[in-house]
C-alpha cells in the first residue's frame, strides 16, 4: 500500500508515452517483431538509407522519452551514456530532432549515466532550444565519486562539470521533492523503507560536519541521496515509473512513486534495477513485491541482471518485455 502524503502532489497525466533506447549493452538487428497488450513495440533493423553504419552500444544508458498531452508534445533526454560517441551516434542515427528537446534529467551521477552529457551538449547545444533545463536529484551530482579497482585501488568517478554547463546554458534545476517537469516528473528524494540495500559501491568524501571522518578526509559508502526516478501517468493506464539504475531500491523506487502521487495502478517499470550481482533470495523477495505491484508490463535494462530476468521470465512472463538499442516502446493510445 503507497503511503499517502498530507499534500498530495499534482502530478501530470500524458495521452501517450514512447520510449526509445538510445544508449544500452546490447542491439540485435534481427530482433523478431514484438507485440504486447499493453504497449506499442517497434525494433529497428537495417538503418534507413544508411547501409554502411549501425547503431552502437556500451556499458550505460540512456533513454529519449516523448509524451503527449492534450495536444503538446514534450521530449527529453534521461541520462547520456558512458561516452559521448555512442549517445551522439545513435541519436543522430534515429533522426531525432534536438530542436524538440524540452529538458534533460540526469538519474544520478555515475560515469555510465553522465559520461556523455557534456560532449552531447556541446555538440548539439546550437540546434537546441535557447531554455534548456538539466533535472538533477540534488546539488551532490557534482560531486567527485571514487570506487575501488581490480586491486582494491581507489579509482576516481569524475563528476558532471557544473561550470561546462553553465557555459552551455543549460541550467540546474535541483528536485530534491517531487516536481512535475512538463509532462514528465520526478520522484524526488526516494525513501528507503523496503528491504532493500543501497548498492552501487561508489564512495564520497564523509560531510559529517566536525566527524572524524570528515577531518581526515576520509572516503565513505556513497548513499545515491541525489537518485530519483523520471515517471509518468498515463491516462487510462496508470503509473510508469523509470529507474535508471535503482542504486536505491527499485521496489523502494516504485513505492515512492505510488506515494507522491496517491497512485495505486503500476503500469509499467522501466529501466535498470541494479540486481546483476544480488544474491537469489533477494532476486526473489524483488520479484515477489513486483506480484504485489502487479504491473501489467515490466522492461528491464542496463544493470538489471540474466538472473533477475529469467525470474521474471518464470513467474510473471506476460508482464516481461525485452529490450534492444533503439527499440522504441509507446503506452497509452
């Protein structure tokens, strides 16, 4: 049962709401012609007119997303990818316009989700609108994040570079509650409240003022409080809830959603799940909420996991959907 807040936010509801997969590991070009009860799904093959190139993948994601609303189209980019070469190509590839694009929502701040945000920008940046707003879950996004090496080495994450955007304006827009984007909105910080552990493995800088690990600036498990989830309501159809790595809790994610907007119906969930390295029982207690959330269609990507998936496949096969770069996945009418 979502918790109900004491001022509900207002969130958006959307006609229609296509996917498309501009960034993830893998693409098959004879991927069979897919249907589903509940949505639209188109696979690309061949590139139109273009014989000698094909679309590309890496370890990372990103999602073009394109809603309607009385009317009014609204597009945005979710996340850029590890590397600018890939994001830039296949957008390029799919003939999508940069000129529509209305916002751009980082997740969080891994290098597979902002690696190509600032090359993508600056390629682009002149074919875009003059206002372009960058979606973040809080100011921490700019952090530098480390995570350990092969041999235990620390290793740096790098950080978006807030001052590269500015030059390119394109301005933060913090959403540290939820916020409706135009169409769009997000969660918010994400509660956690389920089972769930925090996963990812990345560290921070300690920020407990007068701490002792913070005098000896010590590294600490990074807690993602920046995470938040890009969702839609879909007239007529429910809850869409996208998560781009669910370093947070998927099963918390999708509750928080249900919250902030007093929403019972689960449509879809989306996106990565974070559960490639999860032990089986907690594969399993996951699948076992995705029962009681009932949703009528379930597409994991990126960090999901085969494990994960071949659960789904077992106990809930009419909600799974499967994935490929550039496919394009519409809900609503």
């Amino acid at each position: 049962m979502a918790k109900k807040l004491k001022t509900p936010f207002k969130a958006p509801v959307v006609d229609r709401l296509s996917v498309r997969v501009l960034v993830d590991s893998a693409y098959e070009r004879f991927m069979p012609k897919g249907g589903h009860e509940y949505c639209s799904i188109e696979h690309i093959g061949r590139i139109s007119n273009r014989q000698m190139t094909t679309l590309a993948c890496e370890w990372g994601l990103s999602l073009h997303l394109e809603s309607v609303a009385d009317g009014r189209n609204a597009q945005y980019l979710l996340d850029f990818g590890y590397t600018p070469e890939i994001i830039s190509r296949n957008f390029q590839l799919l003939d999508i316009d940069p000129g529509q694009i209305d916002g751009l929502i980082l997740s969080h701040a891994h290098r597979d989700h902002y690696g190509g945000l600032e090359g993508f920008v600056e390629r682009f940046r002149y074919q875009m609108p003059e206002q372009l707003s960058f979606y973040i879950g809080g100011e921490g996004v700019f952090r530098e994040r480390w995570t350990r090496g092969s041999e235990g080495e620390i290793v740096g994450l790098g950080a978006p570079d807030c001052a590269r955007l500015t030059a390119q304006h394109v301005d933060a827009v913090v959403c540290e509650t939820p916020r409706d984007l135009g169409g769009a909105f997000s969660t918010g910080y994400i509660e956690r409240e389920s089972f769930e552990k925090v996963t990812g493995g990345s560290l921070v800088e300690a920020e407990d003022h007068f701490s002792e690990a913070e005098r000896q600036g010590k590294l600490v498990t990074d807690t993602h409080p920046e995470e938040h989830a890009t969702c839609y309501i879909v007239k007529g159809r429910g809850l869409v809830v996208i998560s781009s790595c669910g370093h947070t809790g998927i099963v918390n994610t999708v509750r928080m959603a249900k919250a902030v907007t007093n929403t019972e119906k689960v449509h879809a969930i989306i996106g990565g799940f974070h559960l490639g390295t999860a032990p089986d029982d907690y594969i399993e207690h996951t699948v076992e909420a995705f029962k009681e959330f009932d949703p009528d269609i379930v597409l994991p990507m990126h960090c999901t996991g085969a494990r994960f998936i071949e659960a789904m496949r077992r106990t809930m096969p009419k909600t799974l959907v499967t994935t490929n770069v550039g496919s394009r996945f519409t809900f609503g009418a």
